[in-house]
C-alpha cells in the first residue's frame, strides 16, 4: 500500500512539472517579435546582437543558478524564475528602442536560467520513482515534447492575429503562462536528491564542469546535444523575414509559425514512437541529413513555393527536442542532473552566439545566405560528432 502511495504521488507531481513545463514552452509572441523589433528600429544585425546579450547572460548564469536548483530547491528556482519571467514580459511590452530591449532581455535571461534545466531534472527524477527503467524516462521525454510543440501551436495560434491588433499586446500576454506556470509549480513536492557541498560553491561548480568533460561519453553527448539544439535554432530569426521576402502576407505569418510547430510536434511524436530502436549515432545522423537538404534547397532558391521546405526545420526540431537530453542526462549523476542540463545548455549558448551573429550577418547581405550559413557552420561539426558516436 504504501508503495502504490508513493507512486500515485510521484505521478501527481510528475503531471505537475509536466504542466508547467509545457505551459512555459512556447512564446505567445514569437511571430511577431522580428516585426516589432523592426517598428522600433532595430536592423537584422541590431535583432542578433539582443539574442546575444540574452545568450551571454545565460552563459554566465545557468550552471550557478543549476549548482542553487541543485543544492537549495528545484522547486523554489522554477516558481521564482517563472514569476519573474511573467513580470518582464509585462515590462518588455513598454520597449521602444535598442536599449530598452536588450534590458528586458537581460532580464529574461535572469530569469530563464533560473528554471532552465529544472524541468528536465525534475521529469528524471519522479521518472524513477515511478519505474526505475531508462525507457520510461525517454519516452516521457519524448511525449513532455511533444506537448512543448502542442503547446507552441496554440499560442502561436492565439499570437499571430492579437500581433494584427497590436505587436505590444502580444508580448504583454506572453507572460501569462509564465504566470500560470509559477502557480503550478508552487504544488509541486519536490523530494528530489539534492547536491552535498563538499568545499565552496565555485569550486563545486568547477568539478562538475571538470568531470563533465572528462567523462568522454557524457563530453561527447554534450557537444551532440549542443549542435542538434542550435542547428535550427540560429535560424529562426530570419524564418519571418524570409516568409515575408517569398510573397507571404503579414497576417499570414503566424499561420507559418503555426505550421512549424506542427511539424516540430510531428517530429517529436515520430522520436517517441521510433527512439527505442535506434542507435545514438544514428539517432543524430536524421535530423542533421534532413537540416542539410532542407537548408541547401532554401539557399538555393527561395519563393512562396520552397518556403515550405523550412517545415522539414521543423521535424529536425521536435527530433533533436525530444532525444538529445535524455542521452546527456543518461550519464549525469541524480545528484547534480540540474547542473549538468545547465552546462549543456550553456555549451549550446556558446554555439548559438557565434552562430547567430554569422546567419544574422548573411542575412544582411542577401537573405539565401542565412539557409546556406547555416549548413556551413553545423555541418563539420555534426560530421565530428557523428565519428565519435559511430566509433562508440
């Protein structure tokens, strides 16, 4: 009886984490952010230099706040960065120049690393309690993606015509889940194992990062995790702009972003049905084959007919979603899941910052250029790190 109890608990909060964690997912105004951005004046370049003041904020602050997710409470760190979250996107709506966007981004960076990774541990960790099996936890993983682009599509839904009335409104409204989502986990039981101090937090924070890349197969899962996540996330910057370049009307864009979403969903579901039966090297070498022939064909030729080849962008995304961590996280101890999802994340950042500032830079030059770049960049990297899963 008492095992059925603790099951049935570990069940309700595993629904709990998974609710949030979809909830926070998506973001109501992503269509239109290129757009707004552009009614305040930034430029392509200006638009890449806010992520990248986002991403080097998160770099510097997601493995300390995932060494105090990890050490105080996964619990606390989702419900403060969620709230916050929700209040700078009530500040963000106000943005009207080059500044005061990279202020609200600074913020939302804050934020955002507070509770990334948190989820994903969390998941592992009632996961376990449930069935003990790695299984479990992938396929969980999987199915939490899925309701990631689920959730997406409906706010991009919702997103696209409150944009049509107002481009501040949307962003505005984008908080609600945030706000919702730091509710939810305020009912969450968090009984996971925390971390031991063993000396002072910045040495702590070194050994994990030290043994992290001394551990070869969890080093080499990083990187994959690194590459896959990035590969189409640098271009998702220039997906409105292209739409708009290939003959797709303002009031319609939404409906593109929604399309991507479902195929990312479509992705996802396909992982979660098929990830069982395939090895590592291979679960990597689909979506990198599928992001090299859709991206190929975009810098080739872009017109209102080959933009729908972006959606392939899509299935790669909800592929790489849903099979990647859970790799990572195979060879991570219980102990420090949070820590070590951080450090994955900021070696994706460290990807992503490069990598967006060059598809940014092509884009300002001709936008076939963006597509092309990206190829450029992740191919010979995905290439290495496909050899080393192949040779394990």
């Amino acid at each position: 009886m008492k095992t059925k109890n603790l099951i049935s608990t570990a069940m309700h909060n595993l629904r709990l984490v998974m609710f949030e964690s979809a909830l926070t997912a998506g973001l109501l105004s992503m269509s239109i952010m290129t757009p707004f951005f552009q009614s305040i004046g930034l430029n392509q370049l200006q638009i890449s230099q806010t992520q990248i003041i986002f991403t080097i904020i998160m770099i510097g602050l997601n493995l300390p706040l995932g060494w105090v997710a990890d050490r105080f409470s996964r619990k606390w760190a989702n419900i403060i960065g969620d709230f916050g979250t929700a209040l700078t996107f009530a500040g963000y709506a106000f943005a009207n120049d080059f500044l005061s966007v990279v202020i609200c981004e600074s913020l939302l960076g804050c934020f955002m690393s507070l509770s990334q990774g948190v989820d994903q541990s969390l998941l592992k960790h009632f996961c376990k309690k449930i069935d003990p099996s790695e299984d479990y936890f992938r396929q969980k993983t999987a199915y939490l993606n899925c309701l990631h682009y689920i959730s997406t599509l409906i706010l991009v839904w919702l997103g696209g015509p409150i944009g049509a009335i107002s481009f501040r409104l949307a962003i505005l409204l984008s908080g609600i889940p945030y706000l919702i989502g730091g509710i939810a986990s305020c009912f969450i039981t968090d009984n996971s194992e925390k971390l031991i101090t063993r000396s002072n937090p910045l040495y702590d924070m070194l050994q994990i990062v030290q043994s992290s890349f001394t551990n070869r197969p969890l080093r080499l899962r990083i990187f994959a995790f690194a590459i896959g996540r990035e590969m189409t996330h640098a271009i998702i910057w220039v997906f409105t702009p292209m739409m708009l370049a290939a003959g797709v009307p303002l009031v319609l864009v939404s409906v593109g972003w929604a399309l991507n979403a479902i195929t990312c969903l479509i992705g996802s579901r396909i992982a979660a049905k098929y990830l069982l039966k395939f090895k590592e090297w291979q679960i990597f070498a689909i979506p990198l084959g599928i992001m090299v022939i859709s991206m190929s064909l975009l810098g080739w030729r872009l017109n209102i007919f080959t933009i729908g080849v972006y959606l392939l962008m899509g299935i790669v995304q909800g592929w790489t979603g849903a099979t990647l961590m859970p790799l990572v996280q195979r060879y991570a101890s219980a102990d420090r899941q949070t820590s070590v999802i951080s450090l994955a994340q900021t070696v994706a950042r460290l990807v992503y910052i490069p990598a967006t500032w060059l598809v940014g830079w092509a884009a300002d030059i001709r936008l076939q250029f963006a597509p092309l770049a990206t190829v450029c960049i992740f191919l010979p990297f995905g290439l290495m790190i496909l050899y080393g899963l192949r040779k394990e």
